[in-house]
C-alpha cells in the first residue's frame, strides 16, 4: 500500500466515530484522513490507522484541527445508539429553538440526518 492510499476514502474502516480534539486520549487510532495547515499550505497530514499519541494531540491542537474520526472496537448497542440520538436531537433543539428560519432549518436538518457521534 502507498501513502497516497493511506489518504484515500477506500482506507477508511467501517466502524468509527468523530471526537473533538479535547477527547482524544493517547492510544486512539486515526479512522479517517487528517490534514491541517494555514492558509493554503498542508503542514500536517495523519494516515489512518496512526496511533494516537500526545504529540499528535498537541499537534492537532497547533494547526487548528477542531476534531477527527477515530476506530471503534464495535458499533454501539441499540440503547446507547437510541440515547445518543435523542441528546443529539435535544441539544440541536436547544441551538435552534422551535421556528428557525430557512437557512438555518436546512442546517438543523442536515445535522439531524447526519446524526450523533456514537463514541
């Protein structure tokens, strides 16, 4: 496998979930493809399947990098999936409110579609 494969959709694996840089905890695995940088300069870029260490947190940290996916042992079982879809649901009620106008109910539907992080 080259490193440009390790970049590509076809690497990603079926099972994981998006954290914000402030939960990642050292011995994570990277599922997705990270770059960060200023401007239009890449001066990071993670691999998938990259360990997670302290470096690499502090790292993220540096170039800006808000949030990224990492591996699951194993999707999670109905009650935990059917909780976190309702804190989901909950907490963007609670950004929105009841009446959002257009734009922003297109973004509240978009968000409910895509659904919760199941970490």
């Amino acid at each position: 496998m080259s490193s440009d494969d390790l970049f590509s959709a076809d690497a990603v694996p079926d099972c994981y979930c998006w954290l914000p840089i402030a939960r990642l905890t050292p011995g994570m695995v990277i599922a997705r493809p990270v770059q960060g940088g200023h401007g239009n300069q890449v001066t990071l870029r993670i691999a998938v399947g990259t360990g997670v260490t302290t470096s690499t947190i502090a790292q993220l940290v540096n170039k800006g990098v808000e949030c990224v996916a990492v591996l699951q042992d194993a999707a999670p079982d109905e009650a935990a999936r059917a909780a976190a879809v309702a804190g989901h649901e909950q907490r963007l009620a609670e950004i929105f409110g009841d009446q959002p106008n257009e734009a922003c109910r297109r973004l509240r539907d978009a968000l409910l579609a895509c659904g919760p992080s199941t970490c």
